[in-house]
C-alpha cells in the first residue's frame, strides 16, 4: 500500500507558519533535544505541540528534515505510526515528531520497532499520561527519556501576557530571600497582585492569550470532555454511565469547601462503591485533572486524609463560575494553586500538624499553613520550619511569604 506523505507535509507547512519563537515554556531548555528518543507528557491544552514545533522550526526548519504528525490524522490511522515514519526516513530526514501518540492501539510496540529500525533517527513523542508510557509493553520506557510539561507558572503567565521577563527561583530561595525578591518583582510588575487575580481565573493555560474569558471558560469545557471521553478510555476501558460519574466526580470537588474529602460522603452522594470511587480518583488523577496530597505514611492505595483538588484553580471557575466569582471561602483555590505549583519539583504530604509538610531534602521538611489576610502564625508558632504562604499580600515578614511567590518555582 502506497504511503502519501504530500498530505502531512502540507499540514505541517501550515501549522509551522503559526508558530513563533518569543515565548517559550520552562521546559524547552531542559529538555536533551540530543536524545535519540523524547516523551512529553501533561495535560491537554498545556502547550505541549507548540513546544515541539517551535523546536522543529529552530533547529529543523522543513519538512525534508523532520516531519510531525498527529497519531489521530486518518492517513496516520490507515497506515500506522510505524509504516507513515519508516517510508519517511526512507528517502528524508533526521527526525519524527509524533503527537497525540496514545490514540492509536499498540503505539508503544511501534514506537518501539521505529527506534530499533532507525538507530541513526530522532523520535519525539506527545500523548499519554507519563504512567500510561511507563505502563507500556516493549520496553519503550528503558528507552526514551521522560519530561512532563505542567500548565502556566504565574511567572510564565506575566511573560506571555505583560511581556517581562522574570527569573525563577527554588523554593529554597524562597524561604531565605522573599523580602528581596518580592520588592525585586514589585518593580517589574507593579500590579502584580491585580495579575495573579487574573492567573487564577483565567492564565493556568497558554490559550489565554488568543481567547476572550468567556471563550477560554467554553474551551476548558470542551478540554473537560475531551479528558473524560477520549483520553481516560485510552487508560482504561469503561462505560459511559462511569464518564458521567467522573464529571459529576469533578463537580463535587469544585464546589467541595473541605480540602480533606470524605469518601463516605462521596460514595453516598454518586451512588457508587469504595473501589469504583478510588478507581476513579486515580483515572483522573493520571488524566491530570486533579492533584491528590497524601500522608506520607498513607499505602498506594488510600486516600484517608488526603487533600484532593482539581489540577488548577482555573478548573473551578470553568465548572462553577459563578459560585468562586462571589464565594468568600476560597481556601480551595489557595490550595489548588500552591499545589500545582510545587508537585512538580517537591514531594509534598498532607500534615496532620498543619496543612502540608514538604520535603526540600532528605530529612529536611518544612511545615506549611495556607491562607488569607487573617491568617494568623498561631498554628505554627511552636514549628521549627514552619511558614505561612499568605493570600492579597505584597511582601512578608519573617516566616510569612506572600502565596503569589510560589508561582515563580518554574
């Protein structure tokens, strides 16, 4: 059977005149562009394409070079990852770029046999959850190197929508320097608050930029759906009466005001089991649409005292609008944000003592208390390391930081 290329050569023409080279996420410079092969993983619409296509265009430039392809295009389904990307390397170039990976049935043992069979080839893979490519068969996971790619940093946000450059700093940093630091951005960003109000609602995804309000609130439903009817089936295969449950799952914890949820109440309210309601928390934690906080000495499987939130807080203005927009307790939301913020680079645990405990190093924990305005260091006046990440404050004191800081960790 004849593979025409002319097709996805065209769609790749067009999509690389869009992309631009000013503004690039995090994760591009940390990235080995040198590996043989690259598996980039996170959540839909966190501009995991772009970053592969602003990396084809720099260091490629066309198509006779590397090719990108979308593992869903229908010429791509008719012949598979591996025939479209062998009769590629046939007669062109260096390198493939194969996105939405998952969407095809044993992409893993082609991936796999297109690396074998093209030593002197570059792949880059886009889809999955980082467990689902772990999961595979075929060893594809002894074989390429994993990145996650997380939404927005409010850092990142400033950059894209106010164009000034900010450095990132560790936690560590953080904990010595915030006094300097936070005058440092104040002189960057006068209206700094003001924008982090902004980031909260609508800057966690890189979309923000191209869309009103209304229609970046319509386009999170549609990634909601998109997340629940095509992507948690390609982790496990259940029955549409379940997607149902996940959604109104998700809708629960968007307007839940207990960050330590209570499985009893769950069951009863969804009418399910114990096990189909844990089954569930860890589809959608692997869909990354929600962040689970343990105890550190909780086993894999439970979730007592666990803090449970959607991945970011603008999920809870998508699915309950109007209900954050005029809620007074928005404890959830400080949350949400401080832990997507750390997860990423900081084990981090439910407390019993305060709200979390964090591990900077072995055997180095901090104590951490989250809150507003009020919030008192009372519940951490006897903690050694113990700080409190404080809401609508420019500058802290002592052991008291400004929350908004924790969105310059990348």
């Amino acid at each position: 059977m004849k593979i025409e290329l002319n097709e996805l050569f065209s769609i790749q023409k067009k999509l690389i005149s869009h992309v631009t080279l000013g503004f690039k996420r995090y994760l591009y410079s940390t990235i080995n562009w040198d590996s043989r092969m690259i598996t980039i993983t996170g959540a839909r619409g966190t501009g995991k394409t772009t970053l592969v296509l602003q990396h084809l265009k720099e260091e490629y430039g066309s198509v006779d070079r590397c090719l990108y392809i979308s593992a869903d295009n229908p010429l791509v389904l008719r012949n598979g990852i591996y025939d479209t990307a062998n009769e590629y390397f046939k007669f062109y170039g260096d390198a493939v770029i194969i996105d939405e990976v998952h969407k095809q049935a044993n992409w893993a043992m082609e991936a796999k046999a297109l690396y074998d069979a093209h030593p002197d080839k570059k792949i880059i893979l886009l889809g999955s959850s980082k467990l689902n490519i772990l999961n595979q068969k075929g060893d594809l996971s002894r074989r390429t190197l994993i990145y996650n790619l997380e939404g927005l940093s409010f850092r990142e946000f400033l950059g894209m929508k106010y164009k000034v450059k900010f450095s990132s700093f560790r936690l560590e940093e953080l904990l010595l320097d915030h006094l300097k630091i936070s005058s440092e951005l104040q002189k960057l960003s006068p209206k700094i608050l003001q924008h982090f109000k902004e980031y909260m609602q609508f800057g966690y995804y890189p979309f923000f930029d191209i869309m009103s309000e209304d229609e970046y609130q319509l386009t999170l439903h549609n990634l909601l759906d998109k997340t629940i009817y095509e992507d948690v089936p390609a982790l496990k295969d259940i029955r549409s009466t379940s997607q149902i449950t996940l959604k109104k799952l998700i809708a629960y914890l968007a307007i839940s005001r207990i960050p330590t949820i209570n499985i009893g109440s769950i069951c009863s309210e969804l009418d399910i089991p114990k096990e189909i309601l844990y089954s569930f928390f860890d589809l959608l934690s692997r869909s990354d649409l929600i962040n689970i906080v343990k105890r550190k000495s909780a086993s894999i499987r439970s979730l007592k005292n666990s803090r449970i939130f959607l991945s970011n807080p603008n999920l809870y203005f998508a699915v309950s609008n109007e209900l954050w927009k005029h809620e007074v307790e928005i404890g959830n939301l400080r949350e949400a944000f401080f832990v997507s913020q750390i997860k990423g680079d900081y084990p981090i645990y439910s407390s019993q003592l305060v709200d979390y405990s964090i591990e900077l190093k072995p055997k180095h924990i901090i104590e951490v208390e989250i809150g507003g305005r009020s919030k008192t260091r009372k519940q951490i006046i006897d903690i050694e390391n113990g700080y409190i990440f404080r809401d609508d404050q420019l500058d802290g004191f002592a052991n008291v930081i400004p929350l908004y800081l924790v969105g310059f960790l990348y």
